[in-house]
C-alpha cells in the first residue's frame, strides 16, 4: 500500500458503530490518535496497520483504496424519522458505501438490468401523481395491484437489500449512486411496510435527484408518490369505497383492500383521504381506531402479507460463482475485505472461508 487514505478508516469505523474511543482502546492507541489518523494528521505504523485491519475485517490495502465517487449527503434518501441522530445516519451511510462497493464487483462481472427510473418536477400533486403514472407505464405495470415492489425496483435497475445494524428509527435507506440502492431495516418490518418503503425510496430516486431530503416537504412528496404508485388514482378510487360503510368506516372492507392492494389499513386511510374517498372525520376515526386495537405499529393482517426477497444480489453471486467460477471469497477479496464482513454485509449463517487469500477470475467475454 503506498498511502493511508484516513476517511476509509472513518468509514469502517462507523460500519462497525465503533467510536474513536472503542477503536482506540481495542488497537492500543489513543482516540485523539485515531483522530487525527483519520483527518490525515498522523502516520501509521505497520503494526498499528494490522491491528486495524484484523479488528476492522478489511484487508491493509482497504485503507490505500480511492474512491472516485463517494456517497454525498444529496445522494442518501432516509424513510426515517426526521429526528434521526446524526450519529445514526453516519452509520448508516457507512453500510450504503460497502453495499455501493458489493454492487460495484457485481457490476463489473455482470450484465444489470439498466436503470429506467425518470426524473419527474415535484412541483404539485398533479405532476407527482402524474410520475408515479409514467413510472407504472415505462415498466408496462397497469393500474392494478403489483405483486412484488421488490422485483420491480431491481427491474428498474435498482438493487434491493435487507441490512441489518440500521437504527430502529430508520425504516430504509437509499443511495442514488450509479446503480441506486435500496437497504431496508431487517428488524422486523412488515411485508406492507416494506412495500411502501421501498415505493417511498423509488419516489426519492424520481423526484429528487441531487437534492438534499429529509425535510418535510421531500418526505410528504415521496409519500404521495409511493400512494400514488402502490394505489393509482384512476382505479383505486372506486374500490376504496368498499372501505365506507354509510358515514362510518368498513373495517371489514379495509382488511379486503390490504390483502388486494398489498398495502397498510393506515394506507389506505391516508390515500383515501387523498383522493376524496374518505372525509378527514373519517380519516382521524381510522387512524383512532388502529390505535385503539393496537394496529398503530402491527396490523392484524399483516402476516398474511409476506415481505418480498430482494434477488438482484444473491442471483449475482450465484451467478458469478456458478458461471464464472468467481466465489463469495473472492468478491471479498475485490472488495479489499474479509469474507466475514461481507458474510456479515449480507446477512449469511454459511461459513464463510477463513483465508483472504483468493484467486480472482477474469471476467468471461
């Protein structure tokens, strides 16, 4: 390695959700040290080189790696709480960048389906109604319900993921790299859940390219895409009467609209609001209603909607394995990392090769 690059020791660092003082203490140096090491001010000694790159899982040429095309705050979309620590976000981020350099050996050996996302003004509820259309019609999807929005997502050319070690407060995250990144929390999220955040995230990637989000009004624009995506206008209005029953709710009717649509009764409370269909007396019984029979986080039906399996990385590994005869460890070793880590980035219980050592293979034309 001919240089120590320190924001690649920052970067790690905060994949683990270590702190300065934690690293510092597990490595034998000071937290001021590792401080200064990774804004630059310092120089590492071989042996403190390898007690970082064993305590950190990465190979020491890891540290020395550029990166042309670092994550800018523009390019993270969070469907989180707008409260959301700082130090939460960092960590997050942090896993963003080793699932872009996941995404990056894939890319290298395999032929992705090409991002077909556009980009849509959200300057009125018109126009973002009038996106979620053309994103439904670029992909030929209709106006019913969609069976899988994790499929859908990957055939735009996204690549989904599950992640786990995001905050509880953070529902997903997206990166709008070169190949755009959806990483939904592992914690248990529902299969409606999921399906709108994923929706949510596919509304950032098309409404708010280099645009910094978070805020209020971005967040309320990628909510009223993902309704308008998952329940369009045009044909979800006639049946979401099936929710009213004179001047009252139909609970009945809702639980039939959440297992047709695939979305929350909290959903479709919200869109039928939107669309006129409900009155906002009717809307704030409903959302009092869940609440009243504990259905404000779980709805009862929720295990009948199943999350979807994100297949983009696992079919690529498979394939470059099978195929190419490229194996898990040697993704790790293109990535500069220890296949523990990447076992860990994608949520495997299989063994994973102890050596870091691989051969790498060439890409078959």
């Amino acid at each position: 390695m001919t240089q120590f690059i320190g924001s690649n020791l920052r970067l790690i660092r905060l994949y683990h959700n270590l702190s300065l003082s934690d690293l510092g203490e597990d490595v034998g140096v000071s937290k001021q040290f590792l401080s200064r090491l990774e804004t630059g001010g310092e120089a590492v000694s071989d042996s403190l080189l390898s007690g970082l790159s064993d305590r950190l899982q990465v190979l020491p040429d890891f540290f020395g790696q550029i990166d042309a095309n670092p994550i800018t705050e523009e390019q993270c979309h969070f469907r989180s709480q707008l409260t959301t620590k700082a130090a939460l976000r960092q960590s997050a981020r942090a896993r963003g960048e080793m699932l872009k350099r996941l995404v990056g050996v894939l890319d290298a050996h395999l032929d992705l389906p090409s991002y077909s996302v556009g980009s849509y003004e959200p300057d009125s509820v018109e126009a973002i109604e009038r996106a979620a259309e053309s994103f439904r019609d670029s992909l030929g999807l209709g106006r019913g319900p969609l069976s899988s929005l994790t499929r859908i997502a990957e055939n735009a050319g996204a690549v989904v993921m599950r992640v786990q070690g995001l905050a509880s407060e953070i529902d997903a995250i997206s990166f709008a790299t070169k190949r755009p990144l959806i990483a939904l929390n592992d914690c248990g999220r529902s299969g409606c859940r999921q399906r709108f955040g994923i929706a949510h995230e596919l509304g950032h990637f098309a409404l708010h390219v280099g645009l910094l989000t978070g805020d209020r009004l971005t967040e309320t624009q990628a909510n009223r895409f993902a309704s308008a995506l998952l329940m369009p206008r045009t044909t979800f209005a006639n049946e979401c009467k099936l929710a009213t029953r004179g001047s009252r709710l139909n609970w009945q009717g809702l639980s039939t609209l959440k297992l047709r649509w695939g979305v929350s009764k909290a959903a479709i409370i919200y869109r039928g609001r939107q669309l006129g269909i409900l009155s906002e007396d009717q809307a704030r019984a409903g959302y009092i209603g869940l609440k009243r029979h504990g259905e404000a986080l779980q709805e009862l039906e929720d295990h009948l909607v199943p999350p979807d399996d994100p297949e983009i990385v696992s079919e690529g590994l498979k394939v470059m394995k099978e195929h190419y005869g490229i194996p898990v460890s040697a993704v790790a070793r293109e990535m500069r990392v220890f296949p523990a880590l990447l076992g860990n980035l994608l949520m495997t219980e299989e063994p994973m090769p102890a050596n870091n050592v691989v051969r790498l293979h060439a890409r078959a034309d």
